[in-house]
C-alpha cells in the first residue's frame, strides 16, 4: 500500500493563564480526542500515516488557545498510532541540525539527498476568538488534488 503523508500546522506550546483555563484546556482536549479519532478512521493504509506540522493562524486574541489546542491535537494524533507525526514549526531547527551532523564536526558525511519528508495532504486550522468563545476550524485536503478530505468547527467557550 502507498504511505500517506499529511501537512498539519504547529506552534509552540503556550500555557492558558487566567480563569477558566482548566475548562479551556479540558474543552480543546475533547475536541483535539475527536478530530484525531475522526481523521484516525478515515486513514485506510496499514501504514501509519505521516502527519507534517506548520502553525495554525490565529487572530491577536486567540494564539494561545492555538497553541494549546494544536499540542492537543498533535498528541492526540501521537496517541492514535495511525500517524507519525513531523513537526514543521521546527524546520528551520531541523535542517540546521541536518547541515550540522553532515558537517566535519560529527566526522562522518550523511546522505546530502536524505531531505524533509514531503507531503500529500495538508490540515489546516484556524482560531478566532468572538467574544468569550473562541472558533477553532480544521480543514484536511490533499495537497496534490485539493480534495477535501475532512472538515470540522467547533467552540471553546471561555
């Protein structure tokens, strides 16, 4: 069978300081268990399927709940064991890594051709907070056709 890869979005994890952020957290955790759950049944390889990750966009009020929200949704994705996932917030951490162990340093020359997983599907997100609640929406297509593979909305309330 074809091994799968897919685009996600990452951000550094903030923590959620203020009242309610045990509910906030709580809530994101729910639905960051059902989004994978969800895209978890969707996968139709024996393989695992490779996840990459970006940054989700999110508006001036709402990057810390993103934050939050996608280390849920990656650890979730972890927790399933139908994907692997690469984080690609860290690429630039990645490939100075890479050029670092190839170099005379480490004494050994690695494969130069040996690059970043390249994928076929991306998922992507957004955060946006209205009023006391905040919108988070995920969207997974295929990067090479556009097909919409999976899409789901949901609310965090404060």
């Amino acid at each position: 069978m074809r091994k799968m890869t897919f685009l996600l979005l990452n951000v550094p994890f903030l923590f959620l300081l203020g009242c309610g952020t045990a509910s906030i957290t709580s809530q994101m955790k729910d639905s960051a268990e059902l989004a994978a759950e969800e895209m978890s049944e969707l996968v139709t390889t024996e393989l695992p399927v490779v996840v990459a990750l970006v940054p989700f966009k999110a508006d001036s009020g709402s990057a810390a709940v993103a934050d939050v929200y996608f280390n849920q949704l990656i650890h979730q994705l972890n927790a399933s064991k139908r994907f692997v996932v690469l984080d690609r917030g860290q690429t630039a951490n990645v490939q100075a890594e890479k050029l670092l162990s190839e170099s005379e340093l480490y004494g050994t020359k690695k494969d130069p051709s040996a690059g970043l997983p390249q994928s076929e599907s991306l998922i992507s997100g957004t955060v946006k907070k209205l009023g006391r609640v905040y919108v988070i929406s995920l969207t997974w297509v295929r990067s090479d056709t556009g097909k919409l593979l999976y899409q789901t909305q949901f609310e965090v309330n404060e």
